[in-house]
C-alpha cells in the first residue's frame, strides 16, 4: 500500500508491450518500430544521407534514423516540443516552428537533402473529421518542406489520419514524386486513423 503523501508516479495509458520493448533498446517512444518498419520495406534511410526529421519529439526517429544514415550522415530534427534525450554526434535538433523553418539558420547551407520524414500530428480533439484536416494542414507544411529542400531523386515519409482530405494530398504528392505508396505499418494502435504515404524520386 502506497504510503500518505505519497503520490504515484503517472502511469502512461497508452503503453504496451512495444512501449517497454522501446524503453528495453533506450528508444524514448514505441514510435521507431513505424519507421523501423518503413526502413525494412522500404529502404528509404541510406549510409551517408543527409535527413530531415520534422517533429522530432520525443526523438526516436532522429535516434533511428541517425543510425541508419551512418557516421558520415547527418540527421536533423525539429519540432515545437524540445528534444531531451543525448542525441549522437552524426544528429541534432531544434525547437521550432516548421512555419519559421525557411527563416531559420538550421538549414540555410542544407538545401540538397536525400529524406525529409515527417510523424507530425495534431493535437487531437476526439472529433475524426477535424482531426483529419489538422492532420492534412500539417501534412501540406511538410510536403511544402520537401519540396523546398530535397535534392531532386530524393524521399519523403509522411503520416496522415484519414479522412475526406487524405485523396487531395496523395494526389498533391504524386504530383511531386515519381513512386508514391501507402503504407500502414503493423505498429501502428489498432484503433488510429494514421497512414503513411511513402515517396520516392522527387521530380
């Protein structure tokens, strides 16, 4: 029995298993086991590629992708939220606003990269539909973000919820790609309405 005064600490609701086996390889989220699937269907992560991981937060993915892309690679994230885990030298992040990213210093001699990957989501509000369209506003920012900053060739990974707008940005998307695929990674909660559309050859 807990003592008086003592409160315990918060439990996360949403962990499972995948949550401790994350903990258990020093990931900070379960989240890396999506992009861990992309890679292996995929290969969208390269030795020596130079990536852009937009919100970053909590940071598995930059952990990830930092791996994969190598010492000689360079991985860089940024999200509204800080970053608060030791990152590898071969990886950096900021906390920013993906608005303000052409403003920034962070990328102004980075305007060739090989991947963009974006897991941003919305804030949710428990009503689908606009969570869906958030979720499109954002998905807009980072293709907008691709489309500035990728070399020609290169790769982008976006997460979606479904919804009225998913059909608009797809077709947004295979506008600027030669390869467009999409993909639900076995990870991902039953329950959630997240996609990701996995692109390939920026034109």
């Amino acid at each position: 029995m807990a003592k008086k005064g003592k409160k315990r600490p918060a439990k996360n609701a949403w962990a499972d298993h995948l949550t401790q086996k994350a903990k258990a390889m020093n990931y900070p989220a379960r989240s890396v086991f999506k992009l861990q699937e992309i890679q292996k269907k995929f290969q969208i992560l390269k030795k020596n590629d130079q990536v852009l991981d937009l919100g970053c937060a909590p940071g598995s993915w930059l952990l990830y992708a930092a791996r994969q892309v190598g010492d000689k690679g360079q991985v860089f994230g940024i999200d509204l939220k800080k970053v608060d885990i030791d990152l590898p030298q071969n990886s950096q992040a900021i906390q920013d606003n993906i608005l303000q990213l052409k403003e920034t210093t962070f990328l102004s001699d980075k305007t060739k990269l090989d991947v963009v990957l974006s897991d941003m989501a919305p804030a949710t509000t428990g009503r689908k539909d606009v969570d869906a369209f958030k979720s499109f506003e954002l998905c807009n920012m980072a293709l907008t973000t691709a489309q500035d900053f990728l070399k020609e060739g290169g790769r982008f990974v976006c997460k979606i919820f479904q919804g009225q707008d998913f059909k608009e940005f797809e077709k947004k998307v295979k506008a600027r790609f030669k390869d467009c695929k999409i993909f639900k990674p076995e990870s991902c909660r039953k329950q959630s309405k997240e996609i990701y559309i996995i692109a390939k050859g920026k034109k």
